[in-house]
C-alpha cells in the first residue's frame, strides 16, 4: 500500500486518488501569475496547521519577505510557524551564484558548471533544514531559475541531480516551473516533466472577456488519477479546486489560450 498525505489544496485530494503519494517529488507547471506559488506555500502551510508536517519553503526568485506578505490576506501566518519551527525558509540566489562562482575557479575545478554547484550547495542546505525541524514537505520555487547559464545537457544532468537528492529525503517535494507565455499548450514535456513523478499543469485562459484558470493532471505515476481540465479559483483562503466541473462545455477549443 502506498502512503497517501493531504494535499492540502482544496478539491485536489479526489483527483489525485486520496492525495500525493509520501516521498513523490510533484511538479507544478504553468504561466507567471497562475497560482504556482500559492499552491505551494498553501501546500506547506496548510500541511503544517492542519496535518502536523513541517515544511522548508526554498525560493529562488522572490525575496521571502515580498512570499510572506502575499500570503498573509490568505490568513497565512508564515512568520509565526517559522518562529514555531514548523517551517523553514531557505534563499537561494541563483544570479549570486552567477557572480561567486568564476571567481573563486581555480584550474582544477575549471569544469564546474552553475548548476552544479548550485544543486549541491542548495541540496545539503535542504537536508540540514529538513533534519533540524524534521520538515515532511519541501516547495521548491521555481526550477525555471536553475537553468540560467547552461546549455540543455547541463541543465538536464542539474535538474536530474536536484531530483535524485530530493527522493533521498524521504518528504513530499512540490516543485513549481514557469512555462514561457506563448509556449504552445500541447509541447513536449520538459526535462523536470519527465523526472517527476507526478506533474500538474495550472491553466489561464480568456474566455468572452472572462479569465478561466483551470488545472489538469498530466501525470501521476503509479496511481488512477482525473484526466479532466478543472476549473479552479484564487480567492480569499487561498486556492480551490473544483473537482467535479468542467471548464466550459463544449470543452476548452473555443478558448483562445493566453498561456
Ligand atoms: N485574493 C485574491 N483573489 C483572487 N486572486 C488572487 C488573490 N490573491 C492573488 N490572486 C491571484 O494569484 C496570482 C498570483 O499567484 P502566484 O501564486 O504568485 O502565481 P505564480 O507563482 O504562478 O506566478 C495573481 O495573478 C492573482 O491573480
Ligand atoms: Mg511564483
């Protein structure tokens, strides 16, 4: 039997067969302003008011301080459960590591890339958090910053890498990735696609003047999962996710996408 936790996301834990599996790593992709970082601190917070898992918030892009206050009209008190211990967050710059890096390159490690060091710094920074506070669930925001400065091979041995040390943690890993706008819907999965164990694509479209946010299941290995778009909604606690409707009848091909 596969140990099951909350997802902590309203409307989820029926499409996804009971909740994520414990130990998944879970990818969250979609365009700037869909809801990536709301689904995965609310992953985190809600885990640890409601169900007792500590959580290591990782952010590469925004500062801390600018998460903390976007999430407090969610009634999401991150400053208090990180004073509590039940949460860490964790900063990452991947444009410091940009600058810090050429600079102390000697000839012997001359063939260190970024995203290597990176990773490994990132990775044992993650593991002493996650050891400190006995953290269950990790997000990591966002992946996309990791691929500053590589070429394709190099980004797919670092994100790999990232992966593998992740799964030896033994907790749930939400990982959110931006998708370009304009990128087409139905493109090829990207490298962090196929290393994921399960990945859910956050949709924007606008319909007749009318934003539809609307979130599938692409793929979830090793369980029955919905392989309906759902609408969901941002509002006043957060994300919600309607599991039993549809987006629009007649499905989504009238719908000009403004991914
Ligand atoms: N109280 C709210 N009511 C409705 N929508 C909200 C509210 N707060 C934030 N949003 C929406 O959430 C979006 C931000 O989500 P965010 O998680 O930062 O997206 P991403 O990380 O994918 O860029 C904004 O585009 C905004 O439309
Ligand atoms: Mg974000």
């Amino acid at each position: 039997m596969m140990d099951r936790i909350p997802t902590a996301i309203a409307g989820l834990d029926e499409l996804t067969g009971g909740g994520f599996v414990r130990g998944d790593v879970i990818l969250i992709t979609g365009s700037p302003g869909c809801g990536k970082t709301t689904f995965g601190l609310q992953f985190l917070y809600r885990g640890a008011v409601d169900y007792g898992e500590r959580g290591i918030f990782v952010t590469l892009e925004e500062s801390p301080a600018r998460v903390i206050r976007n999430v407090w009209q969610f009634g999401w008190g991150i400053e208090r459960l990180v004073k509590e211990n039940k949460m860490r967050i964790l900063r990452a710059d991947p444009v410091a590591y940009t600058h810090y890096i050429p600079n102390h390159r000697n000839n012997d490690t001359a063939h260190i890339d970024i995203g290597s060091a990176m990773v490994e710094t990132i990775s044992k920074q993650i593991e002493q958090q996650v050891k400190e506070i006995g953290a269950k669930r990790i997000f990591i925001d966002s992946i996309t910053s990791l691929k500053i400065a590589q070429n394709e091979l190099q980004v797919r041995f670092t994100i790999l890498e990232l992966i593998k040390n992740l799964e030896n943690l033994e907790c749930t890993t939400v990982i959110s990735s931006e998708i370009c706008p304009g990128t087409s819907l139905y493109e090829a999965f990207s490298v962090e696609e196929y290393l994921s164990e399960v990945v859910i694509r956050m949709h924007v479209f606008r319909s007749c003047g009318t934003r539809v946010r609307a979130v599938e299941i692409l793929k979830m290995r090793g369980g029955r999962h919905d392989e309906t778009m759902r609408p969901y909604a941002i509002g006043d606690s957060g994300l919600v996710i309607y599991p039993r409707e549809t987006v629009v009848d007649g499905g989504i091909a009238n719908m000009a996408a403004v991914l």
